[in-house]
C-alpha cells in the first residue's frame, strides 16, 4: 500500500466515528507531501501548534491556489506571535486562547489580520486542575472573556466555543477523560449559550469526547503514523 492509500484508508475510518464532529487532521511534524496527500482524500480541515510552521504549509497552498482548506491552530499561543499568526492564509479557528491577557493582546492586534471570513476564537478551559496545563480555570473568568470578545464588536473574531484537553498525568485514562469532556459540556450549560461549539478529543480520546458532544476533534498519529 502507497502512502497516499495508507492515509486515505486511515481518513476513510475515522470518519465513520465522527458523527456530526468535525475531523481535524493534526499535521504537525508531518510534510507537505503527506497533508496534500490527505487532501487528496478530501480531507479539508488541518491544525498546526507552531505558528512558523503553519505559516509555511498555508502559505505554500496558497501560493498553488488551493483555497479550500481550512486552518486550525491548536497550540499554546505566546503574544509575541500573534503578528505572525496574522499572517496565515485561510486561518479559520484558534482553538487555544488560554487566558484573559492572551485574549485582550489578540483583541488589539485584530488591524494585523486581512481576512474574508471571520476567525473563529476557542476560549480554553483547564478542566482537569493540571498546574502546568493552561487554560481559564474558573466560571467568572470564562464569563469575563465571553464578555470581553463580544463586546469587542471585533471585525476579525467571533467566539466559537470552547477547547479542553483531557488530564495528561493519569493512571485511569478513561474515567478522566469522561471527567474533563463532562466538565467542559456542563460549563457550556451553565453558560446557556447552547450554540458553543465544543473542541476536545485527540488520537487516544476522540471518540470518548464525541459522546460528550464534540464539535471539533483533533487527530494526528492516528492518520498520519
């Protein structure tokens, strides 16, 4: 089997899982050659953690006029980075504003980015109590964050929803995975925007976290190995 077959066949499966969620394909470490292979299998949503490194790649769709990908960027943002962020073409989402400060800093750089379409923002929640995990930790902060982009009337960024990563440090996989994604699904309750897209779930827990109703999965080795 070619490499083109491998991860056709491995796209193939997965989305016989994803229900109503949406597949990321988590291309990070992986080459161009690889991701336009995926795409040849129509699959159209990727995710980068580096910024750099998502420059390259959606720069270099760009430059050969494939325009119906989508860009996800899922890793740890630091403020100094944001300029170059804005930068990436057809960014749709970030899904990994962790804090308040992060959110303000992106707010006032909003004039650096040129999009058609709005880009979805994913506000953080650490849901598991991990010390070295970021993300908001507390229900007023979520609430003040919701607050600050709406009343932002940004031009570039929405809300999309909400990101959790399960617990990293665990000897009972599955029952803390059940126990962040159930957090994530009650805070959204509480919030009583039903509308909040939910983004959790990656190669090892994704479809725990479709049960807990998922909007974006994020999966990388389980198609790209």
């Amino acid at each position: 089997m070619n490499r083109y077959d491998e991860i056709s066949s491995r796209l193939n499966s997965l989305k016989k899982d994803m229900g109503a969620s949406t597949l990321i394909a988590v291309s990070k470490y992986h080459t161009i050659e690889d991701i336009t292979f995926a795409h040849q299998a129509g699959q159209l949503d990727f995710g980068e953690s580096r910024v750099q490194d998502l420059l390259n790649k959606a720069e270099h769709f760009s430059a050969e006029n494939i325009t119906d990908l989508s860009w996800h960027f899922i890793g740890r943002l630091q403020s100094n980075k944001i300029n170059m962020l804005a930068k990436v073409p057809l960014l749709k989402f970030i899904h990994s504003i962790d804090s308040l400060k992060l959110l303000d800093a992106l707010l006032k750089r909003e004039d650096n980015f040129h999009q058609v379409e709005k880009i979805g923002v994913f506000l953080q929640i650490n849901t598991s109590g991990e010390e070295e995990k970021g993300g908001i930790r507390s229900i007023e902060d979520l609430r003040t964050g919701i607050e600050l982009l709406n009343s932002s009337n940004s031009k570039v960024f929405t809300l999309a929803g909400l990101m959790t990563i399960g617990r990293i440090r665990t000897n009972n996989f599955e029952e803390d995975a059940r126990f962040s994604f159930n957090e994530l699904r009650e805070l959204r309750n509480q919030l009583e925007i039903p509308e909040l897209d939910l983004s959790m779930g990656m190669s090892r827990d994704f479809k725990i976290a479709i049960e807990y109703g998922s909007s974006y999965v994020r999966v990388g080795s389980a198609i790209f190995a």
